[in-house]
C-alpha cells in the first residue's frame, strides 16, 4: 500500500460500516467512519439476538468495536452528516457537519449525576419507549463510551445541577455545530435501514391499540437493556401476554405500500416466537403468513417450531385489527386460505412485521448515485470510486450485510491501487 493513499470514507457505523471499516484498515488503509447517532452499531444493537443461533449481539459488536478502538488507522465521527460530496476516484472532498455532543470526555461522569435532573426527552435507542433524562449515556455497550447532553431537554435548574454536580471540565455546554473538509480516495455507503411506518397501515391497529406493536419493539421488549428489562409485556397494563399473533408482510408485498418483500421478516419473526415460548412456556403464538420464506439452512430453524405444539401457522393475509372495547383482546380479521374458514381471532398483542426501508430513502446521500423506485442503492452505485453495502442495497441480514461489507471494503481498495 503506498503512504500517499487518501482514507477510504465511510457514511454508516451500523455493522455494515464497522466491517467495512475494520477490513480495510486491518490491511493497512486510513479509514474515516462518520455515523449520525451518538454510537455506533445501528440497528444490530438494537437487536436481541441473531438467527439461527440466537446469540447476543453484543458478541460480533464488542469484537468489532475492540477492532475499531485499537486501530489508529480509524477515525470515527459520531453525531455526523456528510453534506457533501464533491470530485472523483482517487479525489474526492467531502464536507462534514458534527453536532455537539456538549461531553468533552476528558473527565468520566458518575451515572448518578442523571439521577439528580428533572426533565426528560424519548429515548431514541430504545425507539422512544421509555425516556432518559437530558443527560445519559446511550447504553450500557456503546462506542464512542461517552455520555451525552440534549442540551434543548435541560431546564434551568438542570443545568444548575450539572455545573454542580459534574467534575470541572466534564460538560461545556458552549460547544458549538463544526463543519469540516476531508480529502478521501474512495466512498463507502452503509447507511442502513428503518421499519416501515406501521401509521401508514391504520387498519392493522397501531395507532388505535397499545397491543399491537412491531417487530423492532419487540427487538427491545425481550432486550435485558430494553425498557421493559427483558420481558414481553402486553404495552396496556404491563401483564405477560398469554396469546400472540404475528401479522407477516405488514406492508410488505403490497403495491400500496412496499412492493418488495423485505427477506428477513419471515425469520426474524420465527425468532421472535421463539422469545415469547421461552419467556412464556404456557403461552400460544398464531403467526399469519403468505408465504414462510426460510431459504437455505435456515429452514431448520423453521422446522423445529412447526414440532411445538404451541406455535400456529395459519396461510392469510390479515386485513384488519380491531380492539374489543369490553375485553381489550385484539380481533382480527383474516381467513384461512388453506382450511377455507375463520380460525380464532382473538389475541393479547399483536406483532406487525413491517418491512425494511432504505434510510436513504429520506435522507438521499449527497451523490448522484443510481438506485431502484424504494430507495435502495446499486451496489456500484454507478459513480466511479463509491460502492454500497448491506441494507443500503437491499433487505439482506446480517450475514449477509458483513460478507458485502467486506466486499466493499475489498473494492474500494483496488480503486485506491489502481490510482
């Protein structure tokens, strides 16, 4: 590798970004990682575990974030955009804009100065089901280990609080939005994805039911660092839920809304019943499905649940979700196209399997990059010296999205070489 190669920059530090940059800087090139939230890991470590193995994600994040932490050949923006990019392959200049995180991180904060403040804003790790106060430290596992200031959440006794209660030097609620240029050799997008809007679904109950909720706050609820430490509770009254349906391709395959069907929905539900068995041994899931899409190995995984007696798999599409005013049970409407008739349709909470959407489609990389009717990006991208990996091309899962990464990785590389 010549000395003269300019950092690879990365838009992303979800595990797609965090790959694509360990890859490249573990063979020796600079590597700018810019991520807009205040850590890094994305939507995987929002999860509760992977499939098939059903493992934390917390063991393929510490790994990287262990990478990451000690290469000096990478440099990690949080709380950053990429406004701009501008040049060619080999000369690209791109513009950041970073928010303040108002932590210097020169001096540690005790977690008990948060205790000490009264206002409070939605927690937007977990999805903004609980709150934290304007103080706070993302969660227990994030990168950069930093706290971080809301500023515009404080009130004036908060702010009264820190100036006391925080060691000198700790907070400077003066920081300031910076924008800065970089020269880089090459681009990587790894922007990630977002569940579906289900208010755009109004008749499946979201926004009318507190027991229907999606995939992703389920993701949350069986989380130990979710706001319900781990257990699935019906959102209501905060009991075990003792019925469960799982509405499949909630939006997805439906020229309405997504016409696509997303890949991994399928299996992240199969994963999710698996929660609600072992966290509840008496409890009955019902999943409604057009068709259950386990390609591969991983029909194992599905197999295995038609063997529990517990687990139900009625073929129909779900139309409507209504609330029993009288008993709260959640009534759906949705035929068994196989049997030919109506199966029971009563449950305590419903879970919507919504579909994935490319982040950029609404907030477009600052590139004319090529790139379907949803959002996704060619993984070309059609741009000499830009490439994309993961979910920012399709749906895809987790494995899938590191093996991309690192493929990505792989070519911006020879661009750099070919100069």
């Amino acid at each position: 590798m010549s000395p003269d190669h300019k950092p690879i920059l990365i838009i992303g530090g979800g595990i797609a970004g965090m790959t694509a940059a360990v890859e490249a800087a573990e063979v020796g090139y600079p590597v700018v990682l810019v991520e807009k939230e205040p850590f890094l890991g994305g939507r995987v470590v929002r999860s509760h575990r992977y499939f098939p193995k059903m493992c934390p994600p917390t063991c393929g994040f510490e790994i990287n974030v262990r990478r990451i932490r000690g290469n000096p050949k990478i440099t990690v923006h949080t709380l950053s955009t990429v406004e701009e990019v501008s040049g060619e392959v080999g000369a690209f200049r791109a513009r950041i804009r970073k928010q303040p995180r108002y932590v210097t991180g020169d001096v540690s904060i005790d977690d008990s100065v948060t205790e000490q403040l009264a206002s409070e804003r939605p927690d937007e790790f977990n999805m903004g089901l609980q709150t934290t106060k304007g103080l706070y430290y993302p969660h227990n596992a994030a990168y950069p280990p930093l706290h971080v200031v809301d500023k515009e959440a404080l009130s004036d006794g908060d702010v009264a609080v820190l100036a006391e209660a925080c060691p000198p030097g700790a907070i400077d609620l003066d920081m300031t939005e910076e924008e800065f240029t970089i020269d880089v050799g090459a681009v990587i997008v790894a922007t990630g994805w977002k569940g579906y809007d289900p208010g755009k679904l109004p008749k499946l109950g979201f926004d009318r039911c507190p027991d229907v909720v999606t995939n992703l706050m389920i993701e949350r609820f069986a989380a130990p660092n979710g706001p319900t430490e781990g257990k699935i509770l019906r959102p209501s009254n905060g009991e075990a839920p003792e019925k469960v349906a799982f509405v499949q391709c909630a939006g997805s395959r439906d020229e309405n809304h997504l016409p696509y069907c997303s890949a991994v929905c399928c299996m992240a539900s199969l994963k999710q019943a698996r929660y609600i068995r072992e966290a509840y041994p008496d409890a009955k899931v019902t999943i409604f499905y057009i068709d259950i899409r386990t390609l591969g190995r991983l029909e194992k995984f599905y197999y295995e649940l038609l063997e529990d007696d517990n687990i139900s798999f009625v073929k129909g599409k779900v139309a409507e979700v209504n609330e029993d005013p009288d008993t709260h049970e959640l009534i759906l409407e949705v035929e068994d196209t196989v049997a030919g008739e109506r199966p029971d349709s009563r449950f305590d909470m419903v879970v919507l399997a919504t579909g994935i959407v490319p982040n950029t489609a609404d907030s477009p990389i600052p590139l004319e990059l090529d790139h379907d009717d949803y959002g996704f990006l060619n993984g070309a991208t059609g741009v000499e010296g830009v490439f994309a990996a993961g979910c920012a091309t399709h749906p895809c899962d987790v494995s899938r999205t590191t093996k991309e990464s690192t493929a990505a990785a792989l070519k911006a590389i020879q661009c750099l070489n070919r100069g």
